[in-house]
C-alpha cells in the first residue's frame, strides 16, 4: 500500500457481507440493457445497510445477475460495477477498471501536448459516480456518491500504482465532493482536501493541445476545468478570424484557443468573476494578451446578449457553451425553450459568413432535439445556417451507456 499524507484512517473500511436484493422485472430488463444504476423504486426485496456496501442483484430464478455499491441516500440506490457471472469486487477488480481508463487515454497521456484530460469518467469507465481528472501531476478526484468512501483507498493505491501521471509519480491528489455528497457524512473529510501531496498554493498548471492552462483544483467548478470541449476548442482555433464571443467562457478555454488561433479581441461573457479572473490568467500564461484585445464580461448570458444586440455589436465567431439546463426529463421542455433563446439572441450578432457555435451538456436533451431547436430559432429569425459540424466531446469521456454521451456542439456558418 502507498504511503498517503493525510491521516485516511477515518475511511471505513468495506463490509465482508453482501447485501442480497431482489429488483422489478423492469429494472433487470434495464441492468441487462447496461443501464449503470438501480433506482431505489424499483427494490422489491432485500436487505438494509450501509453506503458502500456490495449489493448483489438477484433474478427470478435467485440467480446472480449483477452486482454493484449500495447508496441508500440516493434516488439511484445501487450503482452497478458489473453485470453478468459472478465476480468479486475486490482491489483488483478496481485495479483492472482503473487500467482499462488509462488504456482508453493512452493516445492523450502517450504526448505531452496534453497533459490535462480526465482519466475515469464515472458510468462510462465502469465506475459510476467516480471521477478522476489529471492535471499534470496532480490527481483530483471527484465523488457523486458517499458509497465510494469504503473503496477509496483502493482506487486510490490503483492510481498512484498504475502510472495515472505518465513519466512522473502521482505529485497530489485533492479530492472534491459534489453537493450531495458534502451533506451526508464524510467521515471527516472535505471538499477540496488534499488527500497526498502537499496542498497546493496556486492554480495547477497543465497542457492542452500545446496550449497552457491553470485550474483551481481546490475550489473551482467541477473539478477545475472543463476538459470535455478539448477537441471543440481546438475546431475553433482552426477556424477563428476577427471579433469572437464566448459566452458561458468560464476560465477561458474557447477564448484562448481562439486568440491562439489569430482573433483580433476576444470577448469573455461568464456569470462567475473567479472564473474570468482565471481566463485573463490563462491569456497570459501563453503570451496571447498583446497579441488580442481582450475583454472580460461578468453577468448574466442572457441579459449581455440583449445588451450587445441593442448596442449593433457584431462578431465574426459567436460561441455559446451553457451549463447543464436538464437534470431531469421534466427539464427538458424548459431547457430546448432556453437554447432557443440563446440561439435567436447569439445569431442576432454574428456577421454574415460568420461561424456560429452552440453546445449543450444537457444530457436528457437528445441530440435531434437540440440541433432541432437551434435551426428552428434560426428559421424563425430568418438567418440561414449552414451546418459544418456537429460534435461531441473528446476521447478520455467515452460513452459507456446511454445518456453517458450528453455533450452536442453544432459548428454552422451563418447566411442571412
Ligand atoms: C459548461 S461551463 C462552460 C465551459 C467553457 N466554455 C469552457 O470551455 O471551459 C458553463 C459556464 O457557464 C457559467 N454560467 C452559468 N450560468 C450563467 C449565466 N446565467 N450567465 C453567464 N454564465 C453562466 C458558469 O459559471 C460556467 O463557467
């Protein structure tokens, strides 16, 4: 076992005995379909107990058809690891998922153009409600579920074992904990804790497609930044000219590609000011403020959309990159109407011949519904648009079941 820093003794240690549960015909159906979590509705039967414990899923017939942790605070009550023959969820069973994630990003960690990508994706490496993304030589670990506090240390020697931070040691590791997780017991334990390493004293600096980049791995959003785009931003470097907006720009990742890619001002649109704080500092790190005119925005998207439209401001590249407007199916009415309006008040300013780009995280919102909502708010404003791309996101967030592929960015040229 590797040696850790902070005191992780508190961690319980996981429970020898397996919890035996008996699901709706319906549930199994979905298990067997690779859906990665049980719902706690859809129990019928089984024993009571504690987060993290293994829970194996029995069929009609009392035979073993799936296993996974136990998460009785959660609607979605049983996080499944694997489906199938029986199978012991041990420390190499986490160490066989953790090596099948670097094996997905072995294109990404094999260079050194990019040394920040995540490296385990939740439900689409197999490991539902656990993240990992890597910043250089520092890990940080992201929990949606308080059932991986028993398993911690587990993947946590799988890591630092498995070379996650190719050609150095594991540096650091800070752990972050989702809201959900923060209010139950932690087991004293908290967000932004460095859990190995020395904590750090500044943003953690990192490449990405040649380009540098610093996060706020301790308090920032998500994990710090949002590596899903990578592919998406480097579309628009390629395809940048004159005046670009990026709206919803957190710490500047569309922005900076674009001034790397030639802009002549680059326009920064985000709600949040220690995210803007951070795109200034992320032109900097690559020389790119004497070379673009650079302009931070702090407020509402929508409302600075408005206001740029009454002032006649125009723009060559318009990008719009929202957060997440569905968590549930009810959502989803509220958020196609919310891309409509982002698309009708972001076409409003491109010039003619300019390119627009507009994503959603949404991953209730199907695909054909919101390439269906953008070209309906561009018909209704009577602006052509010519789709060149429609993309998802890049190699290390795999799609492993079906709402595990929730990015859609549609590149189109704007004909008026
Ligand atoms: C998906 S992230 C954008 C990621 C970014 N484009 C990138 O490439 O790194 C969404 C961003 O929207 C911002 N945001 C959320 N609501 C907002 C609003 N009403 N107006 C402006 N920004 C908002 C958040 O602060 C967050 O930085």
């Amino acid at each position: 076992m590797v040696n850790h820093i902070t005191d992780l003794s508190s961690l319980p240690a996981p429970h020898e005995k397996r919890l035996a549960l008996r699901v709706t015909k319906d549930a199994l159906r979905q298990i067997r379909g690779g859906h990665p979590w049980v719902f706690g509705n859809s129990i019928l039967k089984g024993d009571d107990g504690q987060p993290g414990d293994l829970a194996v899923i029995f069929d009609d017939n009392r035979k073993f058809a799936a296993i996974g942790l136990y998460d009785p605070a959660s609607p979605m009550a049983v996080k499944l690891l694997h489906v199938g023959k029986p199978l012991s969820i041990d420390a190499d069973f986490f160490v066989d998922r953790v090596a099948a994630a670097i094996d997905v990003r072995a294109p990404l960690m094999d260079g050194t153009e990019t040394t920040g990508h995540r490296l385990i994706h939740g439900e689409n490496d197999g490991l539902p409600g656990f993240v990992v993304d890597r910043y250089d030589t520092t890990l940080v670990i992201k929990l949606y579920s308080a059932a991986w506090f028993p398993h911690l240390m587990s993947l946590i020697d799988a890591l630092q074992e498995l070379g996650a931070t190719p050609d150095a040691a594991v540096e650091r590791i800070v752990l972050r904990l989702s809201r959900n997780v923060a209010r139950g017991n932690c087991f004293g334990l908290n967000d932004g804790q460095t859990i190995f390493g020395s904590p750090p004293d500044t943003d953690i600096e990192f490449v990405e497609n040649g380009l540098r980049f610093g996060a706020d791995v301790v308090a920032g959003q998500k994990t710090g930044h949002f590596f899903d785009q990578r592919d998406n931003r480097l579309a628009v470097q390629h395809e940048t000219k004159g005046d670009v907006l990026d709206v919803f720009s957190s710490t500047g990742g569309f922005s900076v590609y674009a001034a790397a890619g030639g802009a002549a001002t680059v326009t920064s649109v985000d709600i949040n000011q220690p995210s803007l704080d951070a795109a200034e500092a992320n032109m900097s790190r690559n020389g790119l403020q004497e070379m673009v005119r650079h302009t931070t925005i702090c407020g509402d998207a929508f409302s600075v959309l408005s206001d740029f439209a009454s002032d006649g401001r125009k723009f060559d590249v318009v990008v719009i990159d929202p957060p997440s407007f569905a968590q549930k199916n009810s959502d989803i009415d509220a958020a196609l109407h919310a891309y409509r309006r982002l698309t009708t008040r972001g076409l409003a300013l491109v010039r003619n011949g300019g390119l627009f780009v507009q994503a959603s995280c949404s991953s209730r919102v199907s695909t054909d519904e919101f390439y269906g909502a953008i070209h309906d708010a561009a018909d209704q404003a009577g602006v052509q648009l010519l789709d060149q791309r429609r993309a998802g996101h890049a190699l290390d967030h795999p799609i492993g079941f079906v709402y595990g592929g929730y990015l859609k960015a549609l590149f189109a040229r704007v004909q008026r």
